[in-house]
C-alpha cells in the first residue's frame, strides 16, 4: 500500500488509512484461510531527505498490536531488496558489496586448487 500525505497535517488521517487498509487486508487473508504474520510486516515512511526534521521521530502508528516508528536511517527488506527512507538505496548496494566481498574471500580460499585457466 502506498500513501501519501503532508506529514505535519494529514499524520492522524494517514495512521487511520493505514490500520483500516490492515484490517481490510487481516478480513480478506481470514476469509480465504490465510493469517497474517506481523511479526514480518513492516512499514516504511519514505520522505525527502532534505526533509527529514519534519518526519524524524513523530510518526508512530500501531497495527494489531505492533508498534511502527519511523526513524532516518530506517530500511525495509522486501522480495531480496533493500528500500531505505530516502529511496537512496544506500543499504543496497553496501549488502552487495558485502556479499561480493564475502564470495571473492571464498574464492580466494579455492585459489589454489583451480588451474590458471580457470
């Protein structure tokens, strides 16, 4: 779900939009014997980043029973990308870089046993 609004006037019309929009989704998953597993949701609260003093620290919404606060340098992970607040994806690329370090220190563990060829 997506939704946009002005942080410092249409918060609260926001957070409410938000919890129906679960509830709606909790009645449409039970309706067709699937449940909702909270403990992996997650929301993020994108912004401008030469904005963020008008987000930081005051959106804070609860959608059954787990409490979502934004925050700068929050991130999200969904289907094996990384979304940061500022769309920057900053976190992205340092998880690729990682994994790309990871895998040459595994290669080079190998190095030995491969011919120059390969």
């Amino acid at each position: 779900m997506v939704l946009s609004f002005i942080p410092l006037t249409e918060r609260t019309l926001a957070i409410e939009n938000i919890n129906k929009c679960m509830d709606e989704i909790k009645i449409w998953m039970s309706n067709n014997y699937l449940k909702v597993n909270f403990g992996k949701t997650d929301t993020i609260f994108l912004r401008n980043p030469y904005h963020h003093s008008l987000f930081d620290g005051q959106i804070r919404c609860t959608i059954q029973e787990k409490v979502f606060v934004n925050s700068f340098n929050q991130s999200v992970e969904s289907l094996g990308c990384v979304l940061d607040c500022s769309l920057s994806m900053e976190n992205m690329v340092l998880q690729c870089i990682r994994a790309c370090y990871f895998n040459l220190k595994k290669l080079g563990g190998i190095q030995r046993y491969l011919s120059s060829d390969h």
